[in-house]
C-alpha cells in the first residue's frame, strides 16, 4: 500500500486512511524515515563524528544522538506539515480531519530523504536536484493526502498543498541557518 502511495495512486490513500492498521503502518513509517533521517546526517558528517578518539563515541553515543535527533526532526516536520495542511484545508472549507492528515503526513516524509544532505549542509548541483525532487514528490503526495481526507477536487487539492508549502518553506528558512 505503501508503494503505491508513493507511486501517487489516489485509491491507496484512500485504503490506508480505511486501515484498521493506520495507526501502526504510520508510526513505523515515521520511526523509519526518522532513522533514515539520521544515517543520512551520520554519513553527511562522518568526519565529525570519525573525530572522536573514544570508540563508545565514536560509533555509539554520537551516532545514537544523531538518530535521535534523525527521529525528532521525522516528528517535528509531520507535525508541522500536517497542522499546515490541515489548517489549509480548513481555509478552503475542508472537512478538518487533522488525525488523518497526520496520519497519512508520515508518507509524505519519505520523499523529504532526498532532501536530508541539504539540511545537513552539503549543497552540490546533485544535492539541489535531490532536494527539488525530494520537495516536489512530497507536495504530490500531500496533494493526494489532502484530497483523500477532505474530498477536495484536483484543483483545490493543489492550491491548498501550495500554500502548506509556501509556508512550511518560509519556517524553514527562518529555522534552519545559513
């Protein structure tokens, strides 16, 4: 199910949503990209980490602080996203199911992978066209998210999704440093 809403097949988020197991499926997901999350900043900063002359810190105690924080970031953005998605949603006279849109925020999240070696601070003409597909399949994917929780036709679906992502990108210009 997974895979075909990765695939942005319409009907598979309209099954998850239905899924006696959604509440698991998204947690994990969650848990998931959130590790993933954190392996990415390991390796993006393995000299860092390489640096320590403890072997508990260098492959222990500074990894696991990574991937704790690989797994709050994964929390923090689905919040975020969702209570923007939802909060749109609402402006254009959605039905207002913040818990399925938080649910079905954990999916969005695993396209946002491509975007983690930016975040970390690596920037190359490779990472910015990650980071621009890893930013577009996520607004497709929201779209998707928004249209299976508020019943929004296409059009309303994507202008919603476009403001969540004007502003979930003005937060971030103002959080993350330069």
């Amino acid at each position: 199910m997974i895979g075909r809403m990765m695939m942005l097949d319409g009907a598979a988020f309209h099954d998850f949503l239905q899924s006696p197991k959604i509440d698991r499926i998204s947690r994990l997901l969650l848990i998931a990209v959130g590790v993933l999350y954190g392996m990415i900043s390991i390796a993006s900063n393995w000299a860092y980490v390489a640096s320590f002359e403890s072997q508990a810190l260098k492959f222990f105690i500074v990894p696991a602080i990574f991937i704790i924080f690989g797994l709050l970031t994964a929390l923090i953005t689905r919040l975020g996203l969702s209570l923007l998605l939802w909060a749109s949603s609402k402006g254009f006279g959605g039905k207002g199911l913040l818990g399925q849109v938080n649910k079905a925020a954990s999916v969005s999240l695993v396209p946002g992978i491509l975007s983690v070696p930016f975040l970390t601070g690596t920037f190359n003409p490779a990472v910015a066209v990650l980071l621009a597909a890893g930013l577009i399949w996520m607004y497709l994917i929201s779209v998707q998210i928004v249209k299976a929780t508020q019943g929004f036709d296409a059009k309303k679906a994507y202008l919603s999704s476009l403001l969540s992502f004007v502003f979930l990108a003005s937060i971030y210009y103002i959080i993350v440093p330069a």
